[in-house]
C-alpha cells in the first residue's frame, strides 16, 4: 500500500487554515444527519411535484369532459393526442426548469443530476410532442374524412397561432437532432450553444396555440391561469437565474485576477479576490463559470472547481493547459476583471449523509477534492484521501493536499503510474497487481460517503469499484465536467 | 406516494368532468323541455293568426265536428304553411358537422310546425369551455331568423360556423327555402 510514497516525504509546514467565514467549525454527525434528512426531504418534495404536475393536466383535461373523448375511435385518436401536448409540454417546463440554475435544485440534486435528467427527459418529451401533432391530424383527418396532410394545410390555414405552433415543432425537431448529432460526433460547445437557443423559440413559438386553439385553457377557465403560471414560472426561472443573478453577483462583488502562479509548465493556479465575497456562501468542492475578460478569453465562460475552499477573502482555481481558451490562461495577467456564474455544483460538505468519508482524485479532478478537504467544516475521525496521476507531476496540488491531510489528522494514499493495459481499472498498474481494491485503500468505504473527481471514464470504474465495496448510490457523489 | 397522489389529482378531475358533463345533459335537457314548452307556446301564440282564418275558413267549411274542425283547424295552419314554406311539420335532423381546429362538433335539428321554424334542439355541442355556451345562443338566434343566416357569437366563432352547418343541413333536408 502506497501510504505517502517516499518520493513525496518532504512534509512542509501543515497550511493553517483562514478563513473569513462565521460559524467555521467542523460538522458534528448529527448535522450531518439532519442535512442529509432535510435534503432527501428536499428530494422526494421536487420530485413529488414533477409527478404531480403531470397529474394536473391529466385532471384538468379529464375536468374538461375529456372522457367524452373516448366515445368513438377516431375522436379516441384525438384526445390521446390532446393528452401527449399537454403531458409532453409539462414535461418540457419541467426540462425548462431543470436547466434553470434554480438553488433548491441545485442543493438538492446538484447541478449536474439535474442536467443529466433534462437530457433524459429531452427524447421523451420529443416524441410526445411529435405524438401530438401526428395524432391529432390523424385524429381530425377521421372526424372529418380527409387526410392528415390536408388537415394539417387546413390548420396552418386557421391562423397565425397554428403556423407558429408548426415553427415550434420545426425547431424543437432541429434541437433534438442536433443535440444527438453533438453527443454522438462531439461538436463543438459553441455550435450546441446557438442551437440550444433555438429551443427557446421552440417554446415561445409553441405558446399562443395552446392558449387559443387549446380549448383547454380557453378564457375564463381555471386551467388558463394555471397553465400561465407554470409557463412564467419556469421562463421566468431562466431569465432570473441563467442572467440577472450572475450579472447582480458579478456586478456586485467585481471579482479581479489577483494572483496567477505556474504550478507546472501546463498547470496554473489563479487567485481572484473581489468585494462582499463570504456573502457568495461558495463552498470547497464548487464550481463556477469563469469568463476572464481578457483577449481571447471574453467571449466564452469555461466551468472551474475551486482549487481552494473559499475562504470569504479570495477564490482560487487551477487550470490544465488543455489548449485553446486554456492556454490563454497560462498567461493571463493580474489585474483582469472576471465575471461569473455559480456557484454551483454538490461535491460539497453539505452532500455528506455520513460521518466517514473517502476523497478520490485524478489529475486536474484532484482541484475540487483538494477544496473540499479544505473546507473547514468538513472533518471527521475517518477520512481516506486517495490521489492519482499518471506522473508524479500529474497529482497537481499533491503538497498542498499533503499539509491538509496532516493539520486534520486524514490517511493519504497517492497511486503514482499509469494504469495497466487491457484491463479495466482506475489504479495505477502497481496498485492494481499489488491486489489493491477500494476496500483495502478505504477500509472503512462502506460506511464512508465516497466523493469522487476525474475524467469521466476514469470516475465511472471508480464508481464502479465503490458499488462492489458496499456503497450505496446515495452515498457517492460526483461532479462531471460536461455540457 | 407520489403515485397514490396523482392518482387521487387524476381522480378529482374524473370527478368535476363527471359532473360537468351531468351538469350538460341536465341543461340539455332542461333547456331542450324548456325550448318544448316555450316552442308550444310561441306556436300556440303565433298560430292564432293563423289558426284564426283557418279555424274561420274550417268553422265556414264544417260546423258540424269540432273534433274535425280543430284537426282541419291544424292541418290547415300546416296547409297555410305549406304555402308559406312548403315544408311539412316534422323535426328534421341536421349533420354532425366536426370542427377541425378544436376537434368539436354540433349536430342540430330543427322543428317545424306551420311551415315556421318552432324549434331548434342541440343534439350534440362539443366545444370549448366558452364556445359550449353559444349553442344556446345560436338556437335562439336561428329560431328568431327563421332561418341559418344568422352571425358568429364572438369568441366561438368555430363552433358557430359548425353550428351553421348543422342547421343548414337540417333546412336542406327539410327542403326549406326561407
């Protein structure tokens, strides 16, 4: 067992820690407890109104004597094709609201759950859109004795609302496509960015039909208000948390680059401080969207964890030269002012539903665990810290790491090497022919909330192993870094 | 729970759509006895006129059965409609005309007694929350107009247009002119 590899026995001053924050003290297991109750609380509470929600719809479609619809088959067609727009839009302001940046979600579930559930939930919602403008053609074309493609002129004939409704099921098609096309070739985030905007006119565009030729939310119904307010609920949720906050934040605490240290030639450390920053409540294990107003930088907002558990003052992150945007990093210049979004993310103290806990990291991943170690609520009788890096230059911040480790009493372990060839594994080729498994790095995983950061297939074996060991689900936290 | 619960959301609107349409068949059929009765009433009140020169004319003709002179007495107000519109008394049912952008339809039949229009009872009217509404509202209109030209009620002008519909074939097969 690598425990503190001779290599990296030069242990330098244990790193005290300051911080500006009130209440600073470590968690006692029963807030832990009451955190972990509160936020599964939280949890079922979302959830429970996600289903509820779609139940609404279906209740106020029955209240509008959808039964009747059922009476014959081709009137039958049309009001599963009423009921497939008004669950599939549901779900949609649902999807709308999981993007939205909206705090309690992203306290609960974290930010990035809660994208992976609305893109699980993009297809559905696709189909059942689609399955609405089919069926009801369908449906119409039978009561009527035409055929759907002369009933679908007859409706863009009807008005202005219905050949908008048509515009929205053309872009809301382009995003689907488009959004599968990126996850499958990679395109570039730009290209996903523009599109995505596209989804927004899906939406609007997709509004006046239902209010007028939607009979459901007719004037003078209950449902009209309803439907309303959902609707300027989750719109008004993106415009409130996707733009005016961080612009309110960045305007408010003027955040300035005022440190930026090479760690190695492809590594660097930048350090921002700015006004009123204990206020932003940012924890060890976060992440923000920087965007650095610099040349060549100002035009696009990249997502880093902080490399330092904010301590009120200053924040710190530290970048890989991965290339482009990144590189510029490498020689940015103190003094640049930096405006943000966040923070976000669930890799953070408040996650923790136990009090034993296990830190895994890989690489540049190592920056948001490092964070977290630091916060100086987080503190146990049983902490693991497990690094990992192809080189001894790969576990980046390794010494800092090191003094935290020391000043809280946590085991370091540091898995040096690349992993062996043709197996699928997340430890350095040593560990893994020495027999090491999560269980014996971490005797004590299994009652350990595991947190874990890296590249993302490196993170899935990792997750992996934690589920062979005993883990639980809700037990394992992880951020992934993608869009 | 969350299942329990949206069960029992989907439940209560069963219930409400439930009773509303009860609460629809009850005024259906209410204003439908209504329409009767005040069908039997304008008929009896308009035919007066009517029935005053063929009751005179038939109390001319024959005296001698009041049975017989009222029966002549009615069928020739008929006959004295018949000249008027030459369409025999009967209920003539109209076609179910669907509506294509709200997925509704009206079906309609119409009434005549003395060759007049005396009423015109919705058979079905599935529209919209409002739109519903001007079912009644076109009948009126129609049995006023004494005929299918009559205006779109504002805010249902769909299912106005479908009602037309209705009650125009309704006077097609009745061979009515207006």
């Amino acid at each position: 067992m690598t425990l503190l590899d001779d290599r990296y026995t030069t242990p330098g001053v244990p790193q005290t820690v300051t911080t500006y924050l009130p209440a600073a003290r470590q968690s006692t297991p029963d807030e832990i407890t009451r955190r972990h109750k509160n936020r599964m609380g939280r949890a079922d509470f979302l959830t429970v109104i996600v289903y509820f929600s779609v139940a609404v719809v279906l209740a106020l479609f029955l209240a509008d004597k959808g039964m009747t619809y059922f009476a014959s088959p081709a009137k039958a067609i049309t009001g599963l094709g009423i009921i497939a727009g008004l669950v599939g839009t549901d779900l949609l302001l649902v999807m709308l609201l999981l993007a939205a940046r909206l705090p309690i979600v992203d306290r609960t579930f974290g930010h990035d759950k809660a994208i992976a559930t609305h893109r699980k939930l993009g297809k559905p919602v696709f189909y059942l859109i689609i399955a609405h403008m089919g069926l009801l053609l369908i449906g119409y074309g039978l009561q009527s004795a035409s055929n759907p493609i002369a009933e679908a002129l007859t409706l863009l004939g009807s008005g202005n609302d219905m050949i908008l409704a048509f515009v929205a099921m053309a872009a809301m098609t382009i995003v689907v496509v488009t959004s599968l096309v990126i996850v499958r070739r990679k395109l570039s985030y730009e290209f996903w960015y523009v599109v995505h905007l596209l989804s927004y006119v899906a939406v609007l565009a997709a509004l006046p039909h239902q209010f007028s030729t939607g009979m459901l939310f007719a004037e003078g119904t209950w449902a009209r208000p309803y439907w309303l307010a959902l609707i300027i609920l989750s719109l008004g949720s993106i415009v409130v948390f996707r733009f005016l906050v961080p612009i309110a934040r960045s305007v408010r605490h003027r955040l300035v680059v005022s440190e930026v240290r090479l760690e190695t030639p492809d590594v660097v450390t930048i350090t921002v401080t700015g006004r009123d920053l204990h206020k932003l409540r940012a924890r060890g294990g976060q992440f923000m969207n920087w965007r650095f107003w610099a040349p060549g930088l100002a035009l696009k907002s990249n997502p880093f964890s902080f490399s330092a558990a904010p301590n009120g003052r200053s924040m710190r992150i530290t970048v890989r030269d991965l290339g482009g945007q990144t590189h510029r990093l490498m020689t940015m210049r103190p003094g640049t002012p930096v405006t943000f979004e966040g923070p976000y993310g669930m890799l953070t103290e408040a996650s923790r539903t136990t009090h034993s806990a296990v830190l895994i990291g890989s690489g540049i991943g190592i920056t948001p665990i490092r964070a977290l170690l630091e916060d100086p609520r987080f503190g146990a009788a049983n902490i693991t810290v497990i690094l990992r890096g192809s080189t001894e230059e790969n576990v980046y911040l390794w010494s800092e790491v090191y003094d935290l480790c020391v000043a809280k009493n946590v085991a370091l372990r540091v898995l040096v090497g690349h992993r062996p060839r043709g197996v699928e594994t997340w430890l350095s080729a040593e560990a893994f022919n020495r027999g090491d498994r999560l269980a014996t790095l971490a005797p004590h995983i299994k009652d350990s909330d595991v947190f874990i950061c890296g590249p993302t297939a490196w993170m899935d074996l990792v997750v992996k192993d934690a589920h062979r060991a005993g883990v639980p689900a809700d037990r394992i936290h992880v951020e992934r870094f993608e869009f | 729970m969350a299942g329990a619960g949206s069960a029992a959301i989907v439940a209560v609107g069963w219930m409400f759509g439930a009773q509303a349409i009860a609460a629809t068949t009850a005024a259906t059929s209410t204003s439908s006895a209504g329409a009767n009765t005040q069908s039997s009433a304008s008929s009896s009140g308009a035919t007066p006129s009517a029935s005053a020169s063929a009751s005179a004319s038939a109390s001319g003709s024959s005296s001698n059965a009041a049975g017989s002179g009222t029966n002549s007495g009615s069928s020739s107000s008929s006959g004295s409609g018949t000249t008027t519109s030459g369409v025999a008394d009967g209920t003539y049912t109209g076609k179910d005309v669907f509506e294509p952008q709200f997925g509704g339809d009206v079906q309609v039949s119409v009434t005549f007694a003395g060759g007049v229009i005396t009423d015109v009872a919705t058979i079905s009217c599935n529209a919209s929350h409002g739109a519903d509404q001007a079912c009644p509202m076109l009948r009126s209109e129609a049995i006023s107009a004494q005929s299918a030209k009559i205006s779109t009620i504002g805010r249902a002008t769909y299912t106005s247009r479908v009602y037309i519909q209705s009650l125009q074939s309704a006077l097609d097969a009745a061979g009515y002119t207006g």
